[in-house]
C-alpha cells in the first residue's frame, strides 16, 4: 500500500470539480485490498480519525474533500474482474475508470446503459453519486444497472449487498444483520440524488446507491449490461423562439416508435456560448438536440416533425464526422461555460432541480419570466426529456451575486413546491445541505443522520458529506 504524507503529494486529493477550497488531509492511502482498507478502517476507528473516500474526483460537490483525517484513494481497485456475455452482468473493482470498461465491453458487443458523461470517474464514484449519463432519458441513472455492490465497513466487517434479495419491510430496511428504519420522507420520483433513497418496498442495495462515501468503502461491484446499441444519428432543430418546444417534447416522449436516447435543449442566451465554435448557429434561435436510432423512415419521419413545428434550420449527423461534430456542439456548451465564467472571475450559481412531468410546464415558465424580468445574465439548457435543466447565472460583482442567491432560493422553493428535488444530479456533498434540509425538514436530516450512526459507530467516514456532521455528535 502506497502512503502519502507530503503535502505536494496530498494536494491533488483536496480538489475535485467543484471550487470547495477548504480541503486538508494528513495521509493519502492507496490501498490495494480489502484487507489493507480493513486495516486503515480499524485504526481509524480506534482512533476516531475521519475518513474520506475519493474516487476519480469528477464529482462537483466536494464529496472526496477531506476536511482533514485521512483519504482513502480507490485508484489501485482497477481490475475488471469478469465480463460475462452471456449473463449480460460484469464485475469491476470500484476504481474502474468507465471509458476503460465501456471499451472493455465494446469487444464483446456489450454496453453500459448509464453511459455517465464524465467518463474519467470511477465506478465507485458513479455507484456513490448514482450518476446520471448522456442516454439518461432512455436509460435513467447507475442506480437499476447496479446488480451487486462490496463495502468495506467502519467496523473493517466486509458486507455484499445484492439486488432482489432483500426490500423494505414494516418501515425497515435489512442489510446483513443490520435493522436500519427507513426515513419518513420519500424521495420524489423525478431524477434525484439528494440524500439517502427511501421508498416503500424499495430493495435494500438503492440505499447505498447515492450515499456519497458516508456508510462504507464500495470495493467492488456487479453491473448489468445490454447488448451494443443499435445505430444512431442525432439531429439538431433550430426553432425561432421556445413556443412549441414543450409540445414537441410531450409528443417525442409519448413515440417510443422513435427510440429516442438523449432530449436535450437549449435556450437562445446558451446558443450565443456556442456561436464561435459553430457560426451557422440562427440568430436568437432555440434549439433541441436528439439523438435517436437511426434508419430511412425514421430520418424522414423527423424532418416531417421538424416542419410541423416550425423548424428554421435543421442539423443532422448521420455519417461519422458530423456525428461526432454533433456530439462536439452538445459538449461544448457547458466547457464554453466554465471558461466564461473562469475568464470573468466568477462563480456559476447552478441550479440543478428536477420535477414530475406535471409540473415542469410551469418551472419552465417560471425560469423564463426570471429571465425576461432579472437583469442578470443567466442560461438555460439541458435535459428536457428528463424535465431537469441548468438554469446558470453568471454574477459579475456582489450585487449581482446576492441577487443570484436570492433567485436561487425562489428556484429550489418552486422546485420543490412542485414534488421534485434540490439536486437531480451530482449530489449535496458539503455543498447543498442547506437546500437539503429545506427538502426533506429538519427531522429527515436527522433520520438519514440516525441510519449513518447503524453503518458507522463512531462517525468517521465521509463526514460533512450529504448533512453537516455536528447533527451526528448531538
Ligand atoms: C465535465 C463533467 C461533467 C459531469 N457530468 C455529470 C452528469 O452528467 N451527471 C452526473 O451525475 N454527474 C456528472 N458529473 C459529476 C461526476 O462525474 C460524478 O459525480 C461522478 O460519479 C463522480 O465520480 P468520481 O469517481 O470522480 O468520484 P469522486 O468525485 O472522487 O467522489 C464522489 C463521491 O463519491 C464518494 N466515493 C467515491 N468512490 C467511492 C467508493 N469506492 N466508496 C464509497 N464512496 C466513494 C466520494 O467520497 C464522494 O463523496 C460531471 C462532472 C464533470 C467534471
């Protein structure tokens, strides 16, 4: 085992993606089994040392940040232990980077449904923030695809944790041995990471999906996969303004005939960041990106839908290169973004709420009116299909900054006035326990703070991760 005490070596391992700058560590473990994580687990235990798990480091919240303690880093559990074509199920160590195992599984016509859109994260990392991907829309997030998961657990006890083998019964969920109550709220369902899972009946492994390094070391785990996807082709469809947008993305969600894979939008102030890259891009326009399957009928079928709303211009990538351009356009809107916003010396207040179907006409809404109404400059894209956009706001001096906190605040109230979630994707970490606990209450904080005490004792492990970590030493 690797052991990291100089702090030009440590630094790395206090950053992430987010801008979370209060990172410190005494020592970085590499380990490179279980009984080397059981080991470092058991003094730290003994010694009531915090503990933090770090993945890739992809993740957007701080959740790898140690506050101090030590740092367990995952990198050197980075064997795919199996690939099974028949049973479509692999198993992978929780430091598999996924574009290595989408590889992998690509030579044995296999695919990961998750397909997460940062694909330098770990699979430990994925599993912990139930990361979303670019098919989420037709897929949903890590969570179904996770079939079995390894934990190491503060006590250094390994459990295994399998799907369909044990639910939520008489308010209580059962993990080896362990009784654990299941929270009074429910978690919406929309696309959520935002806290502990709870639902009646809910298999007990969804509970360690999401969890944010706060119960255990994931060592490894067993994921299901599908055969290769068939052939796509994406289409992009300019639009004057946002009028009939919602009706399309009703219609395209009611066509499975369409075999839609990723719905995505984008408004006109996001277009305007994508502009020096694409210079064809309308004037003032709206647009929606889709990826679908591909073939004759369904290319026409879409250039007829494109008509009947009003299309100004419609970009198609069928053959490899126009393919991969299209993927270039999605992408480069959120990197044109963080370099805006690096380059202005500022930092992006990022909404990231998702609701039901019911209710996203009106959150729609509700974002344009603070467009038109806040002097302010603000972008709106993402993922439609899933009714969860980035409603971004650039602030350029304090005022602004304070005005952006306070649109924020109305954004989450309105969010959750309407049954959806503070955080779709990426997770609360040490970032979001405010908007948390103005989802879940003050008593559903201490719940998920009662279920970490049952996995982890002495509370050392991914402390401030998901809730403040005072609330567990009350
Ligand atoms: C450009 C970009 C795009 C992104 N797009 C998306 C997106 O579309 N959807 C999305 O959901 N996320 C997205 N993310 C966020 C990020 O990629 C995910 O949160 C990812 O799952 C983090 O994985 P990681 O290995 O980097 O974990 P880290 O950042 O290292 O850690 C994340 C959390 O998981 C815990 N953890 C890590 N490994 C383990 C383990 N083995 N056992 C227990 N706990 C563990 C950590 O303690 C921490 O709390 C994006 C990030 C970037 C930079």
């Amino acid at each position: 085992m690797i052991i990291k005490e100089n702090p030009d070596e440590i630094i790395s391992y206090l950053e992430d993606s987010s801008n979370f700058r209060n990172g410190k560590a005494d020592k970085v473990f590499i380990p490179e089994s279980e009984e080397e994580i059981v080991e470092i687990l058991n003094y730290s235990s003994r010694k009531r040392i915090p503990v933090t798990v770090s993945g890739a480091g992809t993740g957007t919240v701080a959740g790898r940040i140690p506050e101090g303690g030590f740092v367990i880093s995952m990198e050197k559990f980075d064997k795919i232990k199996a690939i099974e074509p028949e049973r479509k199920k692999a198993i992978l160590q929780a430091g598999v980077i996924i574009n290595r195992f989408l590889s992998e599984i690509e030579k044995f016509n296999l695919f990961y449904p998750p397909f997460p859109t940062e694909r330098n994260a770990f699979i430990g990392g994925n599993i912990s923030t139930n990361a979303s991907g670019e098919y989420s829309f037709k897929f949903g997030p890590t969570r179904k695809y996770i079939k079995k998961i390894r934990m190491v657990l503060t006590s250094g006890k390994i459990v295994e944790i399998e799907r369909g083998k044990s639910f939520e019964k008489d308010g209580k969920i059962f993990i080896d041995g362990m009784e654990i109550p299941l929270p009074s709220y429910r978690t919406p369902p929309v696309k959520c990471t935002a806290g502990y899972y709870s639902k009646e009946g809910m298999d007990s492994i969804d509970l360690i999906i999401g969890s944010e390094g706060t119960l255990g070391v994931i060592t490894e785990a067993e994921v299901n996969l599908i055969d290769a996807l068939p052939q796509r082709f994406i289409i992009v469809i300019f639009f004057p303004d946002d009028k009939k947008i919602l009706n399309l993305v009703r219609m395209i969600k009611k066509r499975k005939d369409l075999n839609v894979f990723s719905l995505e939008y984008f408004d006109n102030n996001s277009l305007e960041f994508l502009k020096k890259d694409f210079p064809g891009i309308p004037q003032n326009s709206f647009a929606l990106y889709i990826e679908a399957e591909s073939g004759i009928d369904k290319m026409e079928e879409w250039g007829k839908i494109a008509e009947e709303f009003g299309a100004i211009d419609v970009w198609v990538g069928e053959d490899e290169k126009n393919y991969q351009r299209l993927i270039d356009f999605r992408h480069r809107l959120p990197e044109n973004i963080n370099s805006y916003f690096k380059s202005i010396k500022s930092v992006k207040v990022s909404v990231d709420v998702a609701v039901p179907e019911e209710g996203f006409q009106v959150l729609y809404n509700f974002y344009r009116e603070i467009m038109e109404k806040e002097n302010l400059h603000m972008v709106l894209f993402g993922h439609i299909g899933e009714n969860h956009l980035h409603f971004n706001m650039f602030p350029e001096d304090e005022n602004e900054r304070l005005k952006a906190y306070r649109i924020y605040e109305e954004c989450i109230k309105k969010g959750l006035s309407l049954g959806g979630t503070v955080s779709a994707e990426h997770g609360i970490g040490k970032l979001k326990h405010r908007w948390l606990k103005m989802m879940y209450g003050e008593k559903g904080i201490r719940e998920m703070a009662e279920i970490k005490k049952i996995f982890d004792p002495f509370c050392i492990i991914g402390l401030n991760n998901i809730f403040p970590k005072d609330i567990l030493f009350i």
